[in-house]
C-alpha cells in the first residue's frame, strides 16, 4: 500500500474522531441543559458584578455573578456561564436583583433570565448532526 493510499482513510479517521468528541461533547451539555430546565428552580438572587472577559478577538464578554441562598442551603455565589457581547444597561438590573435558574442538586449550575444559551433540544441536534458527521466519513471508508 503505497502513501497515498493511506492519506485518505487516515484523513477520515482523524476527522471522525475530531467530530465524534465534539459530538460527545454537544451530547453531554444537552443532557446537562436539559436537566437544569426540567428539575431547575427558579430563585431570586442578588447581582453581585458583571464580569468582563476577552473573547481572544478583541471583542468583549459580560458574564453577571449572583448570590443566593437555596431553601435550607448555603448562600452560592456563581457565574453564569453564559455572556452577551455588549454590558448591560443602566436599566437591566434596576433593583439589583435578578431571576435565576438553578439546579438544586448542583445549586452552583445556574442561568441567568436574560443570558441564556442555546437550548437543550438545539444543542442534541448539533450533536447528532455531528455523528452523522462520523458515520458520513466512516461508510466513506468502508464502501
């Protein structure tokens, strides 16, 4: 088998194992959104700071800090893990309070009303679109 030869199928190996982590990945920030929303609370909690962070390309990200305190818990502090590209106003957060979802098995797991992400059902398609990605590259090689 000469160099050539094998060029193609490592190629589609190396692309089959790069899409199927991202695929794994996308699977399990699905399954992570989707219990937060299904078993989440919601909470009042109080706007700590907007942290701002670089985004490596010059551009900004807003990421609010809140506190709370879950029934019969301890207070949490916790990021967001979420941001937008631009501070919020002088009327976001008026009262200094915000809504917050919050898992209560893992209270630290939160999203903030106004900085959520995509959501759980987006990012299962994403992930399967990327192992139909694998299997793609896979039964090109194969057949």
């Amino acid at each position: 088998m000469g160099a050539e030869q094998l060029v193609e199928p490592v190629f589609g190996v190396v692309v089959s194992l790069l899409l199927g982590m991202f695929g794994v990945g996308e699977a399990v920030d699905a399954c992570r959104k989707f219990r937060l929303r299904s078993r989440g609370r919601w909470i009042e909690a109080r706007l700590l700071r907007v942290r701002e962070d670089d985004d490596g390309e010059g551009g900004a990200r807003f990421y609010p800090v809140v506190s709370f305190t879950p029934p019969g818990g301890d207070e949490i502090v916790a990021e967001s893990p979420h941001y937008k590209t631009y501070p919020p106003g002088l009327g976001s957060f008026p009262t200094g309070k915000v809504d917050v979802l919050y898992d209560p098995l893992k209270p630290e797991r939160i999203e903030v009303r106004g900085f959520r992400g995509d959501g759980p059902y987006k990012t299962a398609i994403t992930a399967l679109l990327l192992f139909g990605g694998v299997a793609l590259f896979l039964s090109q090689m194969v057949f």
